[in-house]
C-alpha cells in the first residue's frame, strides 16, 4: 500500500429512493485529461448510454478539465449509485486508454500508475464524492452551482459558455451537447 492509499477517504453512497444524487469525480492526480473536446465528448456519449442502461434522471452536468459534476436522480426504488459511478467512469477511462494506445501510445505516460497490478489510471482511485438532495430546491441550487463551476475557475464569462455543461440546455431546450430530464425537477 502507498501513501496514497492510506489518505483516501472511503464515500459510502446512501441509496435512497426519493432522493437526487450530487455526484463529482475527479482525474488521475487532478491532471487535466478532459480537456480535449474528444474526452469530453467520451463523457457525453457514456453518460446518455447509462442514462439508459441505469434508469436515471440527468438533471445537471458539467465537465472540467480535471474533473466532473453530476446531478443525477434513479428513477428506481432500489439502484445502487455506486455500480452508476463505476460504470460511467469505467466506460470513459477504457475509451481514453483505447484512443491512446492506437493514436498516442507516447501520451499512456500522462496515466502510469507505475503500479503492476493497475499500470493505467483514468480517474481518482477509489469513488468520488456523493451528496444526496432530498429536496427539489437543494438540487436546483446544486445544479446552479455545477453550472458556475466554469465561471468560478475562470474559464467563461457566463455559464451558457461552457461547451461542456447542461447550462444551455437549462435555459433552452435542444441547445446544450446532451438533453436534460428536467421533467423529474420540476
């Protein structure tokens, strides 16, 4: 075990039927792999799948370069948060660690564990951070709040700005990269 494993800290996902989930997860080291349109675009394509596949509301998202916000409600009484988060970022890393094998083998250094057993890492070991809303005003403050995430960082003026985010598409239907399920926040 390293020293980086003796600071994580262990999220413990409370399934609760009812309640939104607030979800972030962050790069391998906070490096900045979602900066290319093309990762980011990897994150998009997963999350409409898992969408899909899990039975879960998108209500709000954003992509960073180093990192991801998620504001997602299970439409199930019985989901487990944890296998959604798993997958998304499984499916992502795999594409990334695929592109980059065939096109930049040189760039797999960026992901070097200099582990045996996981030599590769996309995303932050272990799970990211978990908040449950039980409220629909917590998670529309939650989802403003992703949406500011950019302009926070510095990366935009105004949120509808950012490529990578559901701002748009809260302010317009059919304008932002990934259709919202705002039926359920309403």
């Amino acid at each position: 075990m390293d020293d980086q494993d003796t600071h994580r800290r262990t999220v413990q996902f409370q399934n609760t039927p009812g309640d939104a989930h607030y979800l972030t997860f962050s790069c391998f080291q906070k490096r900045r792999f979602l900066s290319r349109d093309r990762t980011c675009q990897y994150v998009i394509d997963v999350l409409d799948r898992a969408r899909s596949k899990f039975n879960f509301d998108l209500w709000a998202y954003v992509i960073m370069p180093n990192h991801v916000h998620l504001l997602l409600f299970s439409r199930e009484e019985i989901y487990d948060m944890a296998k959604i988060e798993t997958s998304i970022k499984l499916s992502v890393s795999r594409r990334a660690l695929d592109y980059l094998r065939k096109h930049n083998p040189e760039g797999l250094r960026h992901l070097a564990t200099g582990q045996r057993s996981t030599p590769y890492r996309f995303w932050q070991q272990g799970n990211g951070y978990d908040q449950n809303l039980n409220t629909l005003a917590a998670a529309r403050s939650i989802g403003e709040y992703i949406h500011n995430n950019p302009v926070r960082a510095g990366l935009c003026v105004n949120p509808e700005d950012w490529a990578w985010s559901s701002a748009r598409e809260w302010l317009k239907e059919g304008s932002g990269p990934l259709s919202l399920d705002r039926g359920s926040l309403e």
